[in-house]
C-alpha cells in the first residue's frame, strides 16, 4: 500500500505562486543558508581571505568591493590557529574599522585542537554557541578537523555535514568553511583544487572555490545559483585591505597565462597560450 507524504505535491501546486526573493546577507554574493568552502595552498592566503571576510562584514563592508551592507553576525570557529597567531594576523584588519564593529557581533571561538563532529559533547558545544551568538555567518574550519577519524572516510565526513546542515537550517546561517586540497598524484602534477578529505566535501556546498597564490578565484564545482563572485584578487598593495578585486585587465591575463601553464606542466608557445585564454599573440 501506497502512502502521500505532505512533502509530495501535485506539479500544479508546487509552481502556483510567486516565488520568495532572495534572503541575502550580501546581495548577489551570499544567501541565507548557503555554503561555501574555500580551498587554497598552505600559505597562500586563504585564512587571510577568511579573516577579511570576518571583519569587514561584521562592519557593514562588502568583504571585496568594501561597500556599505547591513552588518551581519559572524562567529568565528578557528580549528588550527593559536590565540598568539590570530591576534598577529587580525590586528591590522581590525583597526581600520575598529569603531564600525558593534559589540559581540564578531566572536572569534579559537579551537586549535579541533571540533569531533560526530560525537554529541563537540556537537552540544557548537550549537550552544550558535544558540548564544545567533550568526549570520558561520567561518569554521578546516574541514579535516571538524572530527578525529580519517578524514577521507565517507562515513564521518555524512555525519559532519548532516550535523552542519541541521545547525544552518535551525540558525538561518550561512557556511563559509576552509580546506586544504590534495597533494598531487605524481612528483610533476599539479594538485587538485577540491578540498583534501572524502569526496561527498566536492559535492555538498553551492560554491566551491579555489583561491591560488596569483588571486585567481576558480570554481571546483559547478555553482548551484548565479552570483557575482570574481574571478581575480590582487594582495598586498599599499592602504588596501590583503585582498581585493583585480581590475587591471593586463594583470588578469598574465594570471591566467600562469594557471594555464600550471595546468599543462610546461610553458605552451604563445599561440597555444592566446587560443586558451582568448587573447592575441
């Protein structure tokens, strides 16, 4: 015998209506409840990028264009860096908008031990901090420290994200989560850009970005909505934020002339080079 779910629904009923607009939390960047995991080299400055992303939305800031938003609730858990390490890293970026930042609107929850995931007295500790903060934002991360067992295991990695999933769904947060990628297969390879661990991490989120040491921004799976991410940072230049988008058209083809040759593991003639990055000679 066959039974209806209330989850079932009659294709006329399920496309009656109007459909809801977007929840944002930065428009055209991030919605309520999306996730993001951001990959990157050891080094590279993806842990830079996370903090900007921290303290610049927590300020009212667009994290790369710096442009007013609405202020958002961010809780930081940071499974790999000391208290000594972040306060070096964060001091710079927080005294340009000291005084824009509300009080316990950035919580910073330093972990360096890291978070099991799948046992209940770890899972009790992050909810209840979801339950006293009430973020906008979730940053956690590294995934591979998000539970004790081996980290390219299915099993614990399917516990993990089922409990993730619950707690954005209950709190109406967004996930922004850092990972390591794999070592490349062969002593000549290039490393892959999905996060290193199981592979349900490469099939999970909405967006999947990889962040390499030239700025360039390049997704690992195919995004699930159209947003206005960018394609190119630049770091490092005098009174700017570590980073921010690319403009310089000339510096955004020598980027992708450096991935493309990465990519092959040799150095193409300038033919080949202008055919795959569409430019001339």
């Amino acid at each position: 015998m066959l039974f209806r779910s209330e989850r079932d629904c009659d294709i006329h009923q399920l496309l009656a209506g109007d459909d809801p607009p977007y929840d944002w939390l930065i428009e055209d960047l991030i919605e309520r409840g999306d996730r993001i995991i951001l990959t990157g080299l050891e080094g590279r400055g993806k842990s830079t990028l996370l903090r900007q992303f921290a303290i610049t939305t927590a300020a009212g800031l667009h994290p790369f264009t710096f442009e007013p938003i609405d202020p958002l609730r961010v809780l930081y858990v940071d499974l790999e860096n000391s208290l000594r390490q972040i306060r070096r890293k964060a001091r710079p970026l927080y005294a340009r908008v000291a005084d824009q930042i509300p009080d316990n609107t950035l919580i910073w929850h330093i972990r360096p031990h890291g978070l099991d995931l799948t046992e209940s007295p770890d899972r009790g500790q992050l909810h209840g901090l979801c339950d006293i903060h009430r973020p906008d934002l979730l940053i956690i991360g590294p995934i591979y420290k998000l539970h004790s067992g081996d980290p390219i295991e299915e099993k614990p990695a399917k516990q993990v994200a089922t409990f993730l999933d619950a707690l954005r769904t209950e709190h109406g947060c967004a996930l922004l989560i850092e990972a390591h990628t794999p070592y490349a297969g062969t002593t000549k390879g290039t490393r892959p850009e999905r996060p290193y661990g199981a592979s349900l991490w490469s099939r999970w989120p909405e967006f999947g970005i990889f962040l390499n040491e030239t700025g360039a921004l390049t997704h690992w799976r195919g995004q699930r909505d159209e947003r206005n991410w960018p394609t190119h940072l630049r770091r490092h230049l005098n009174n700017t934020w570590p980073w921010e988008i690319e403009h310089d058209t000339r510096q955004v083809k020598f980027a992708d002339m450096l991935k493309l040759i990465e990519q092959l593991g040799y150095v193409p003639t300038y033919d080949e080079i202008g055919q795959q990055i569409g430019c001339d000679k």
